[in-house]
C-alpha cells in the first residue's frame, strides 16, 4: 500500500520540477520510482533531500542533489505518522522533521503519501516528536510535562544512548492524549527555549494520497 501511493505520487512529477524528498519508508518508494523515471523515460528533475537517508537514495537513483540555497521546491512529497481530516499531520516517526518541515513548508505544492493506517479523526495516538538541544532536556521535558505530556527521551536500536538526528540533536516522543487544537499547539510548542521542532505540520498540505487494499485514493 506504501508502494502503491508513493509509485502514484512519482506519476505526478513533471519534467525539469525541483523536488522535496521526504524521509521514510513510504518516501522511500517515491524516491525509487523517480529514479526509475529518470533512468528509463530521461526525465531531469533535481531533489532536495530532508535526511541523510534521503540523500543516499536519492544519489543512488542518480536524481542530482540540490539545495534551497539554490532552487525553489516545485513540488514536496512526503510521508506521515498520522493525518487528520483536516490533512493536518504529526510527522517525525523517523526523526526527520525538522528539515521535512523546512523543505515542506517551502514547497509550492505539498503531497502527502502514506497508507490508509495513518489516517485519524483526531491527532495525538501516536506521541508527538519534538527535536531539542541535547543540553535543554530537563527544561524542556518540564515545560512539555507542565502543558500535560508524558515525556520520553527516543533511544536508538541498542537502548544504550538516545537517538541522534542528522542536526546533532535528541528526539522527545511526547503523549499528550488527543490534540483536540493542533493549530495552536504547534506554535505554543516552538515557543520552548532549546525545542527546535515539534513534529505537528498544520495548514501545509495540499493534497495527501493513500494506499489502500482498495486501491490507490486522491483526497
Ligand atoms: C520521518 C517522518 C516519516 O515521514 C513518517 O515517520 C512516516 O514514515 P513511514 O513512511 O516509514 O511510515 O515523518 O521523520
């Protein structure tokens, strides 16, 4: 289903566009299928991607690597943990949020792909990510404690050091319960001295495709 809606997504790709690359396992297969676009009809396009990941495959797949120093994104595809009916997002499962919310933010036209698990009526089953400056974890996890959430420091495979992102930083999952108001919560969140990024995407998405048994569907 992640296929189907990511091969979908890299149907869309036109010739000569500037693209954002998101991170993920969905993401993964747009990345592949833009590839395979490129190798086989000759289409040009350049990538901008949002983790280190992303760069990998891309490279891999021969799609030249660009920066928003340089181009402006035509059109962003990315993934998502969860998507409410209002297509706002928590995103940050693979700890990549903050340059997806960068590269997202800046697209003229924002995708999301991801299978119809990821869809609910209210955000916040999953915990929220926020990125944080190593030295702010115990501000940070107060402040985020006194506005309600249950904080845990992410810990990589081997559970003996927390999860670095590709910015040097940590990730806090944080539960905070249904986000009935995930517009201000958002902004109240990056008001937190030393939390970088929090991983709600409000009022950026433009259109999100989904993977289903029933096929492949455009909301
Ligand atoms: C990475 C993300 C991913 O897009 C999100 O976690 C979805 O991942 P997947 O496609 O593997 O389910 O936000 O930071």
């Amino acid at each position: 289903m992640k296929k189907d809606c990511a091969y979908a997504a890299a149907d869309l790709v036109k010739d000569g566009q500037i693209l954002g690359l998101g991170t993920g396992s969905t993401t993964h297969y747009f990345i592949e299928k833009v590839g395979m676009r490129v190798r086989d009809e000759g289409i040009e396009v350049m990538g901008i991607p949002t983790s280190f990941q992303s760069s990998l495959l891309a490279r891999k797949w021969n799609i030249q690597i660009t920066s928003l120093d340089e181009h402006e994104i035509d059109l962003a595809v990315d993934g998502a943990d969860e998507i409410d009916p209002n297509f706002n997002l928590i995103k940050g499962g693979g700890a990549a949020h903050t340059l997806e919310k960068i590269v997202d933010y800046s697209a003229k036209e924002l995708v999301i792909i991801a299978d119809d698990s990821k869809l609910v009526d209210v955000l916040g089953a999953f915990p929220l990510p926020v990125e944080i400056i190593p030295s702010s974890l115990n501000p940070v996890t107060k402040a985020l404690e006194d506005m309600g959430g249950e904080v845990k420091i992410r810990m990589g495979k081997a559970k003996d050091g927390p999860v670095i992102t590709d910015n040097a930083n940590f990730i806090l999952d944080v539960a905070f319960g249904k986000i009935e108001n995930p517009i201000s919560m958002e902004k109240e969140l990056n008001t937190i001295p030393g939390l970088v990024e929090n991983g709600l995407f409000t009022e950026m998405v433009d259109r999100v495709i989904i993977g289903s048994k029933d096929g492949v569907k455009f909301l």
